[in-house]
C-alpha cells in the first residue's frame, strides 16, 4: 500500500513539472506577444477592448496586472511541485 501511495505522489511530481513547464512558456509567448502588441500599437487592439474610452495606458496596466497575477499562480504551481518532488524522494528513500 506504501508502495503504491509513494508512486501516485511521484506520478503528480512529474504532472506538476509539466504543468509548471507548459504554463511557463505559454506565459513567456504571451508575454512576448503583447510586448509586440505594445510596441506596434495596432488600432484593431483598443478596438477589440470596447473601443471608445478604452486608452494603451489603461490596456498597459490590465497587462502588468494579468501577469503579475499569472506569476504568483505560477510561483504557487512552483512551490507545490517542488514540495511533491522531495516528499516523493523522502517517501522513496524511506
């Protein structure tokens, strides 16, 4: 039964690294992406986010916030697999 338990915690070790490696570099390209969006500043964008009274300096600060949020998501996402990766070691050596 420990066996078994000690594999399941090191099976969710290894989905948690992917998962941190894939959400890693989506959020890198997405960053990027919107780098590229800020520089050129295509009107399609503000238009896309209602038009009007929707200016780059306000659609600038929803980015900043979206992935300041997204990197402490990330952090938690980090700090969980790498709790799972040395339990499953402690488990494994004990």
């Amino acid at each position: 039964m420990a066996e078994t338990f000690a594999e399941r915690v090191r099976a969710a070790a290894r989905a948690g690294w992917w998962t941190f490696v894939i959400f890693a570099v989506g959020l890198a390209a997405a960053w990027g992406i919107v780098l590229g969006l800020m520089h050129t500043r295509p009107g399609w964008v503000l238009s896309l986010c209602g038009g009007g009274n929707f200016d780059w300096d306000a659609l600038q600060r929803v980015y900043l916030w979206f992935f300041g949020v997204m990197k402490l998501i990330l952090l938690v996402v980090l700090m969980a697999t790498v709790f799972l990766a040395l339990w499953s070691r402690r488990l494994r050596a004990g």
